[in-house]
C-alpha cells in the first residue's frame, strides 16, 4: 500500500460546554475568523457557538505556528493519577455532537502527532535509539488500522464491481470475522465473563489522547530537538510482517517476559506478538513455561534478570513522566486488602454480588504468567473473568498493575479469609515492546533496530513514505 502522509482525528475531551482559547487566527467552518477565549456548548442535539447551531464546527489554522488551547483535559482516565490539566495543540479543532455531550478533536498530520506522542508516552530527556525505536512503533501502531480500513475499502469496491472471484470473497471473510470477533468481545454468560476493551471502538475519530490507545497531550508537554530528531531519522519507517504494517503493541513493564496479542485481545494470533524472555539469555534456575501454574508462581515471586528489573533513576526518567514515577514497585509489587476491601471492591466494579471473597485462582495464564481467566469463589457466586484487563479492573479501584500476580489468604476464620496479599509482576498488558526494558537496552547501547527486533520477532522495518 502505497502512502503519502496521512492526517488523523484525535479525541481530546468530552463534556457538556468545552472552554478553548485559539492562540492566533483560525478560520470557522461558519467562514468567520475567531481567536482568543472561545466557548461552545452542548444544546438541542447539535454544537452551540457563537449563537449558531450546527452539526459541527471546525477551527482551521491560519499557519503552522498558531495553536489552540483545551481547558480541563482529563488525563489517566481511571488510573490512580488521574488529574485535569490545560493542553495545547496544533493543527486544526473539531467539535461534534457525541452521546449527548460535544467532543473535541485534534486533526493533525501524522508525523506532528508523533512528536507529541513520544513527548507524553516519556521523557522527551530519552535516549536517542529509545526515542526512535518508539516514533517506529507508534508509527505503526497508528498507521496500522488506517491500512485495515483501506483494505476493507477496496474489498468493497471490488464486489460493487461484480469480481465474485474467489479472491474477493476469502478477502470478505477475512473482513468479516475481524468485525465478528469485535462485536463478539464481550461473551457473557451466568458462570463465564470474557470481555478485552479495543482501541477500535472510537466512531468518530481514528484515536483517543489517553492511555486507552497512545498517551497523546499535544504540545503540552515540551519536546526536544532529540524528539524532533528521532522523528524526522525514522520518518514514514514503520515495522512490517507478511507485507503488512504491524499492530505494534507496548506497555511500561513486562515483568520479564512479554505476552501474546490473543491472550489480551481478539483471538488473532500474530507472529511476531509472542513470548519474548526480556533477557540477552534466559534466567538460569526457572521453567520458563509461564502458563504452568507452578513455574508462574517461581518466576512471580522472585526476582528474575530481565531488561526491565531496573532501579537506576537516571533509566527510568527518560520512560516515567512526573506523573508515572509515583509508581516505584513496576517490576514485582504487592497489594493486601481485608475481606471487606475485597469483597466491596469486587461488587463494585464488577456490579455482580459474591457475598465474601474465598478463594481467587487461576485457571489460565499466558506466555507471560498473566492471568487470562480467574475464578473467583464467593458465599453467593462463583464466577470465571477474563481477560487480562477486565481482571486487573475488578480487583483496583483504577487499574491492577498487571494480571500477572499470585494470591495468598490468611487469617481464615469458618472458612472465610479475612486478608488477601496479592504478589505481582510488570506493569501493563505486557504485549510487544516494553518500555523500561527498551530504555535499558538503549543505554546498553543497542540500535533502535536492535531493540525493535528483540520485542518483533521477525518483523522488518520499512520506510513507506
């Protein structure tokens, strides 16, 4: 697929009545020029501004260097820093009517985007071969649904043409059983849950700005020369597999070793989304089938060598923005609740009633040692949950570290345990690149190819535009 520079729709903010302010001149689509404090509201199922209603409304830059400001952007949605801030951005505002509220949206050149992106997933103080490793994966983590659509574009221009070969219709059914497995997500039934949460769920822009897809907060936070640098040396480069721009996945920590694509989302497997031991060999003394129950347990509770078991401060600045270094326990961490903090939290965020908590165990584990599938035993429910992430939500009030844990209980009292201690690895879903073990490797001096391929397996890098 040939390409030239694509532009894309970033969601910033939702709300009832969004503050702005246009720093410079902008060009309405209602053809009047604004600039300064801006105001619009949500009224009557349409865009309320400046005294007119309208489906939507679109603020054009007059040039490059103008921006504009968003006031009260949430950031960390739902995780334990979660906070507003004021942002700005380049490029063009959208604001559209969506569920009830107006939607802010960020239209920006890709390469822009990416500046941002690599400035507020980490520091922009990176090291060279991390920061250009990165504006690769995200690069193709971005660009790769956009390929996916234009796919399934051509697949129907072709039927409209009446080509009933059976090319075409392999093409359809590839297609097809792509959209089944998402609207499928979620399988629900008295005993079983098994629901993963995609990026592809946003109808009316390509990406969010938070951690659901890639941390984007504009121009915000400040890039540097180096930014700008490793995106121009790696312009239109993305990470290719079967001639086909790779879903190129990354979380902070993988804990020491990374998972698989199908264990967190759709089943789909993809080759070059597997198990990697973040190690230049593997840990002497573990049975490195982390799907085994007790070769889990080892690995979890002790303290393996791996890229990303690092403490050096200097290492994780260039990952952890302010906000994140809060979090210091990445690698191996523990979280204890009473049986009243279990069994509340669980009702909470699950919605259903398990009465008291008795036991937690793992019925499926990936590649990684994550848990993919937990039963949890209640007085009134016993209750299988799954995936990865709906897992590490029932048991946080904003997001597990990861669901590569251990559970032991104490203090049993009548058969009901009244302190659960849960013993865990990594931070994030562990698939595909991790953060922290890329930082270490760039300052162990591996190429950004060497990093990329070591997180990739058998993935190449090409330049497309």
């Amino acid at each position: 697929m040939n390409y030239m520079e694509p532009t894309i729709q970033v969601g910033i903010l939702s709300n009832i009545t969004i503050e702005f302010v246009l720093n410079g001149d902008f060009k309405s689509s209602n053809g009047r020029i604004y600039s300064g404090i801006q105001t619009a509201a949500y009224k009557d199922g349409k865009v309320f501004f400046d005294a007119d209603s309208n489906e939507e409304i679109i603020f054009e830059p007059s040039t490059r260097d103008v921006s504009f400001d968003l006031i009260d952007v949430v950031i960390g949605i739902g995780f334990h820093w979660e906070r507003k801030e004021n942002q700005r951005f380049k490029g063009a505002l959208k604001l559209l009517v969506e569920d009830e509220k107006l939607t802010a949206i960020n239209v920006i050149n890709v390469e822009d985007y990416l500046t941002s992106v690599i400035s507020s997933e980490m520091s922009a103080m990176a090291s060279e071969e991390l920061l250009k490793a990165h504006a690769v994966i995200s690069r193709s983590w971005l660009l790769c649904p956009i390929e996916a659509r234009g796919k399934r574009q051509e697949v129907r221009r072709e039927e409209e043409r009446g080509m009933r070969n059976e090319q075409i219709r392999g093409k359809r059914q590839e297609v097809r059983s792509k959209e089944e497995a998402t609207i499928n997500s979620k399988l629900q039934t008295i005993n079983y849950i098994n629901k993963w949460y995609e990026r592809d769920a946003h109808a009316h822009f390509d990406v969010c700005a938070d951690d659901h897809c890639q941390r984007y907060q504009g121009i915000t936070r400040a890039s540097t020369v180096a930014v700008e640098e490793a995106i121009e040396a790696t312009r239109g480069e993305v990470l290719m597999f079967d001639n086909k721009i790779c879903d190129a996945r990354f979380s902070k920590s993988c804990g020491g070793a990374t998972e698989l694509f199908e264990n967190c989302w759709a089943p789909e497997h993809y080759p070059y989304l597997t198990k990697v031991i973040d190690n230049p060999i593997a840990p002497e003394g573990y049975e490195l089938d982390l799907t085994v129950e007790e070769n889990a347990e080892k690995w979890i509770r002790q303290s393996p060598e791996a890229f990303c078991n690092t403490t050096d401060k200097k290492v994780l600045s260039q990952v952890l923005n302010n906000y994140d270094q809060e979090t210091t326990d990445f690698y191996r961490w523990k979280v204890q609740y009473t049986q009243a903090e279990l069994s509340e939290l669980i009702s909470r965020k699950s919605g259903i009633d398990f009465g008291d908590i008795i036991d937690m165990i793992p019925v499926k584990r990936g590649e990684s040692g994550r848990i993919i599938e937990l039963k949890i035993i209640g007085t009134k429910q016993t209750m299988i949950v799954g995936k990865e992430l709906e897992i590490r939500k029932w048991l946080s009030n904003s997001h597990l570290y990861s669901s590569a844990f251990v559970v032991d209980s104490s203090e049993t009292t009548q058969g009901i345990p009244q302190h659960f201690t849960l013993t865990g690895a990594g931070w994030g879903h562990g698939v595909g690149l991790c953060q922290i073990g890329a930082a270490v490797m760039g300052e162990k001096g591996y190429t950004f190819q060497e990093i990329l391929l070591h997180y990739f397996k058998g993935a190449e890098l090409k330049r497309i535009y």
